[in-house]
C-alpha cells in the first residue's frame, strides 16, 4: 500500500507574495552592500578600475547565494504550495 496522499496541489499566494516582497527588501540590501563594499574595499586596498569591478562581481555572486538560500528557507516557513 502506497502512503501518497492524492489531491490536488494550490498554490498559497499569500505564501507566495509574502516570500517575494522579504526577498525583494533582503536584495535590495544585499546588492547594495555587494556593491558598495567592492567598491569601498577595492579603493583602500588600490587596486584599480579592475580591482572594484572583480571585488563587486565577487561580492554580488555570494549575494546570489546568500538570496538563493533566504528563498529556500523561506520556503519552508512559508509553503508556496499545498494539497487540498
């Protein structure tokens, strides 16, 4: 006997708009801070032109993670599907 439960899955929009909306607000600061560390840090250490744009690009793909995993924990929390 198979324990699967059958229905049909729904999304949860409130669910789904509440993760959004943190997810925009915790980018907005994240990349911002992305940016402005590379930039702030790059200058102190005078590294250059090159030196702000790589330590940026560095800064933003460990944003990326960072929002990747907010959005799977929030997920948990917050289920963006559910069966009826």
């Amino acid at each position: 006997m198979s324990n699967t439960q059958t229905g049909e899955r729904r999304i949860v929009w409130q669910s789904v708009t509440t993760v959004l909306s943190a997810a925009i607000l915790i980018a907005a600061e994240v990349f911002g801070a992305a940016f402005a560390g590379g930039w702030a840090l790059a200058n102190l250490l005078e590294l250059g032109d090159y030196g702000v744009m790589g330590l940026q690009g560095i800064f933003i793909v460990i944003g990326l993670f960072v929002m990747i995993s907010f959005v799977r924990n929030a997920q948990k929390v917050e289920p963006f599907t559910t069966r009826d």
